[in-house]
C-alpha cells in the first residue's frame, strides 16, 4: 500500500510569502492548495512577522502536513534584505517546529534545478512547469504561491535521496544542529 503523504511548500517573504500543499500517494502527486500572504500593505516589520506566523500555524493546523519545505534566503548584496528575509522565514520554522512538523530547507538554485532541470530557471518558468505537471487551469498573477508549491514539489522529488540539506524535526534538533549559533 502506497505511503500517504501531505508536503507544504513555503516560499518566505516580507512582502509576499508563497505556499503550497501537494499531496503523495507513492510517486503520485496532487495540487491540495496554493495562495499567498500579502504584506505589502504593512509598514511595521513586527507586524509581518506575527502574521507570517499566524498564517503558517494556521496552514499547518488546517492542513497537517507530514513534512515542510522551505525556500533557503539566497545571499544578496544587500544585508538589510537578507535579514528581513532570514527572520520571516525564522518565523515560519518556528511556527512548523511548534507543532513538531520535520523541515528540509532547499536553496533556490536547487528547487530550480528539481522543477526545470536547470537551477537558472526563471520564476515564469518554474512557474509553466508545475503548471504542466500538475494540471493547474490558471497560475496566480504573483508566482511566489508557486515558489512555495515548487519547493513542495521539489523535496517530493528529493524524497530518499541522501542529501546535505538541513532537516529540523523539533527544536531540540534545530539546537543541536546549530549550536554555534545559540547563546550560553
């Protein structure tokens, strides 16, 4: 009997974040749900980064996921970016780790690489593909809910395989697999 699994994608962000729920059943997949939060209309960092929370607690007591992937910050140049995007997707770990659902990050590079073959994909491209191989009648006018969708997609694809990503399954395991960066 073929195992039964239920993937959520997240794509973090401050301004947009993109997520996605495929459902398994052994090599078969299933579009379950994808939408956005918008926070552009929020000016208060904070405030983001509450209903970032909120909204990824809510998604995961909804939907239950079995497992969660999510989009690593990609190194920019610009360092105040970079930490905006390091806490919203903190925010997002941590509301998955609450309720002790396992977490694999994926770079974006890597999630490009699972979904289009090439890892300098385009967002417009990404986005084509899981609309072929999902059957979705109409892709969103913002693509970061299929950003969210293609990192589910891509720890689907990666599933068994020996990887170097990191996998979270509470925070006990998060600790220990950085200390270095916990205060004594």
């Amino acid at each position: 009997m073929p195992t039964e699994k239920i993937i959520l994608g997240i794509d973090p962000g401050t301004t947009i974040m993109g997520f996605g729920l495929i459902k398994t059943v052994g090599k078969n997949m299933e579009l379950m749900q994808m939408d956005e939060l918008i926070l552009k209309k929020y000016n208060d960092h904070y405030t983001k980064l509450k209903l970032i929370f909120e909204r990824t607690l809510h998604i995961v007591d909804t939907y239950h996921p079995d497992e969660i992937a999510i989009e690593a910050p990609f190194f920019g140049k610009n360092v105040q970016s970079m930490l905006k995007l390091g806490r919203a997707q903190g925010v997002a770990m941590a509301a998955c780790l609450i309720r002790e659902v396992p977490i694999t990050e994926y770079s974006p590079k890597k999630i490009k690489m699972a979904i289009t073959g090439n890892g300098n994909a385009s967002k417009e491209q990404v986005a084509k593909m899981l609309q072929n191989t999902l059957q979705i009648k109409e892709l969103p006018k913002n693509l970061d809910a299929t950003d969210g969708l293609a990192a589910a997609v891509c720890h689907f694809y990666n599933a068994g395989k020996v990887s170097s990503n990191k996998n979270y399954t509470g925070w006990g395991a998060f600790v220990k697999q950085n200390e270095s960066r916990v205060k004594k």
